[in-house]
C-alpha cells in the first residue's frame, strides 16, 4: 500500500486566493483526519470524517476552511480567502476506525506558505 | 484524556538502548498509552500502544509500570534514523471523543 497520499508536497499562494488540498487515504480506512501543525500550536486536529460524514469540525478555525470527503478515497481541505496566518503543514490520517486502536497513518504533509 | 509529561531533549548514542520516559500520572483505568514519533518533515509514524501489559513490535518495547502512572518506550538499539521527535498520547478508546492531544513531545537525538 502507498500509504496516505497528500497533494500537493508545498504549496506557495498570495493572501486572499483559495488553496485546496488533497489527501487519498489507505485503502479500506473508513477514517479520515485533518491536522494542522505549527510551531506555536504544534499537531491540533481540524476535522474527521467517519464513512465519509463530516463527525467533528470544532477544530476548525474559521468559516475559510471547510473540507469535504465526496467518496471513501479522497478528501479536500479548501481555505478561502487564505491568509498568511494560515501558513502551516497541514497532515492528513487515516484509520480503519474512528478510535484507531492500531494507530493512525499519517501522510507527508502539505507545506502552506501564503505571503 | 490524561495529560502526559515528557522530557523536552534527549541524546543517546548510536546503537545504544533509547529510553523515553512518559509520566500519565492521572490516567484512568480505561486509557491506553500510544507512542508515536515525527521524524523532521514528515507525518507522525504510530510506534506501538498498550493498556497495562508491556508491549513490544518491530520497532519498539513499551514498559508500563504497575500503578500505569508512567511508562518507558525503549529503541533496542538506537540508529540515526531514529533522530525524531517522540510522542507519548494516552487515550481512552471507548470516550467517543478521537482527538489526539500530541503535545510537545521529547525530541531524541542518536549520536554518531
């Protein structure tokens, strides 16, 4: 297995463009997870989805992000207008349950710079 | 889920023993410890979990003390690949909540 695969590796925009990022989980995981991770806040969970239902988006940090989950293999996390703020590596996980009791794969990440 | 307590820094020497200490002291009887490690520019990677027993896989032992108020993960034999930033998690499975809480974790440096 390729193991989760996000799109694209870096990703450079402007303030105020709309960025969309890509994950494609393992095969067979019915979970998906979206981090945020920075050097002041380090890993915070976004959102997760659960047989592709949205179950918790309170990590959200503003209505500029939304993701969405239209089929079991593939998953977008879209910010629009982008800030500089927004500038993070963004990680999507997948596991076979909500609970990952073996654990959850994570992908490479996507590095967002907005200047 | 019980908050956890790590060292910020350690060194060990190449092909020595890495051993990460975690302290949970507030941890219920129905929370498991999980290990994961972030390797510099790459997603976190699950290393092992266990609940009261001692652990261990491929890559790694996990020693939980009796009263589960600590554990130990333990690299047999450390190489330089595992330079990385460790994390110790504990969670409750049957919480219905499925936010990992990673904190700041301790960061291993293997030495040549």
């Amino acid at each position: 297995d390729a193991g989760v695969i996000q799109s694209p590796r870096h990703e450079v925009t402007e303030m105020g463009q709309e960025v969309t990022l890509r994950c494609k989980p393992i095969s067979g995981h019915n979970s998906l997870f979206w981090y945020r991770q920075t050097m002041m806040r380090g890993l915070e969970l976004l959102i997760y989805f659960n047989n592709n239902v949205p179950i918790d988006d309170s990590g959200m940090p503003e209505d500029r992000f939304s993701a969405k989950m239209p089929n079991a293999s593939f998953s977008t996390l879209k910010i629009q207008p982008s800030e500089p703020r927004d500038s993070a590596v963004y990680f999507c996980a997948s596991s076979f349950r909500l609970e990952g009791a073996q654990g959850y794969t994570f992908g490479s990440g996507t590095r967002l710079t907005v200047v | 889920d019980a908050k956890t307590t790590q060292p910020p820094s350690m060194d060990c020497a190449e092909g020595r023993a890495a051993n990460l200490p975690c302290n949970h002291s507030t941890i219920s009887g129905n929370e498991y410890v999980y290990w994961y490690r972030q390797i510099h520019s790459q997603g976190p990677q699950y290393i092992i979990h266990g609940l009261k027993n001692n652990e261990t896989n491929e890559m790694a032992s996990l020693i939980i003390t009796e009263d589960r108020k600590s554990s130990t993960l333990i690299l047999p034999h450390a190489t330089l690949r595992d330079t990385a930033v460790y994390y110790c998690i504990v969670r409750d499975l049957t919480s219905g909540t499925y936010k990992y809480i990673f904190g700041t974790g301790t960061r291993l440096k293997v030495l040549a």
